[in-house]
C-alpha cells in the first residue's frame, strides 16, 4: 500500500497499486479472491459477510445464503474479465457480464440529494442485502465517464489476475513482470502439492 495514505479495513494488505476511491472499492472486490495465498474471502459465508459489510455491500446481519455468494462470487469473475480487457486481453464474452446484468436488473437505485445540493446515486435501502453490490456498478459507471476505469487492469497471467491500478504516464504498467510471476506461482505450486487441493476463484 502507499506510505502515509491511510486506507479502509476492507483494502488487501497486499495492494501496492491502489485505485483512488471509489474505485479502490472495485479493485479490492475483485482481489477478494488472492491466487498468491489461494484464498478467497467470497468463498466462507461469514468471511464474505464480514467483508461485504465493512465495505458497505451488504446490509444484512445474517451471512450471505449460498445462491448470494454464488452471484457475488460470479460478478466479481465478471468485472475481472472486464479488467483483463483493460490490460490488452480479450474482450469478455457475454457470460462474463450476465452477473454484472442480473445485478443491474435485480437492483433499484436510490437517488439521493446532499445537503448541499449534490445528486447522487446509489442502492435502495429497502432492497434486499444483496444490493448493495449494485454499488460496484454505478462505481464502474462514474469510472468509464471520468476516464480513470481503463486504468484498472488485472495481471496478464491467468494463474494471477490480480488487479492493480495502472499510474504510469504510458498506462502500459503490469501488476509483475511475467518471469517473476510465473515463478511466484510454480513456488506455491510446489508448496500445494504438499498441503492439498487448490481453491480457485470459482462461481459455484
């Protein structure tokens, strides 16, 4: 994380290349799932609840039943196909961004007026706890308008695919070079094959 930039609970220990907010809120909802520590924070009802809520996406205090996870987990791989595109991979097939259009249907926006007059947009309240993640879109929204979306990417090795914010002058940066990550991943490999099965990003 950058130095003396004080950051919310719910942002990874492990991110060096943070997005400005509100965007950081979609970087760190796509890095829930870590290929590094093969963990994922989606997967656990309790782990997901407890992070949903510090990060204002769930509003329930029971946990996530699992068709919810299933849907977060499925949206989350959907944006990330999104952020692969931005580094220069392929464009995300249409079952990418079924999640992200179940969200969009499913959900009722709020608009909201500030004290001072400003017009804002968010998830209704009185919706179910699950739309909060409606959230994560209206944020992606405001980011392909002001310009700053192409900039968050996710590595180009598919066994990575962690996301980053690109800061460079030539919006060209990587996450890792290739050689460095490939070799991070073998390591844990080998360490795998001593512990058990692997935990993937998967959506079931």
């Amino acid at each position: 994380m950058l130095s003396g930039v004080t950051v919310p609970p719910w942002v990874s220990g492990e991110e060096t290349k943070p997005a400005p907010m509100p965007l950081l809120l979609v970087q760190s909802f796509v890095n829930t799932w870590d290929a590094d520590h093969r963990s994922d924070l989606l997967l656990d009802p309790a782990a997901a609840r407890d992070w949903l809520a510090q990060a204002g996406l769930w509003s329930a205090d029971s946990a996530p039943d699992p068709a919810e996870l299933h849907l977060a987990r499925s949206l989350r791989e959907g944006i990330r196909a999104m952020l692969v595109a931005n580094s220069g991979g392929a464009s995300p097939a249409p079952g990418d961004l079924q999640p992200l259009q179940a969200v969009a249907q499913a959900s009722r926006p709020s608009v909201q007026v500030g004290p001072g007059g400003q017009v804002s947009l968010g998830a209704d309240p009185a919706g179910p706890p699950g739309a909060g993640l409606l959230i994560l879109l209206l944020v992606i929204r405001d980011a392909q308008r002001d310009g700053t979306w192409q900039r968050l990417k996710a590595c180009g090795n598919p066994d990575c695919r962690w996301a980053f914010y690109d800061r460079s002058h030539s919006e060209a940066g990587a996450w890792c070079d290739m050689a460095t990550c490939g070799n991070r991943i073998k390591n844990r490999r080998l360490r795998q094959r001593h512990r058990g099965p692997d935990v993937g990003p998967g959506r079931a």
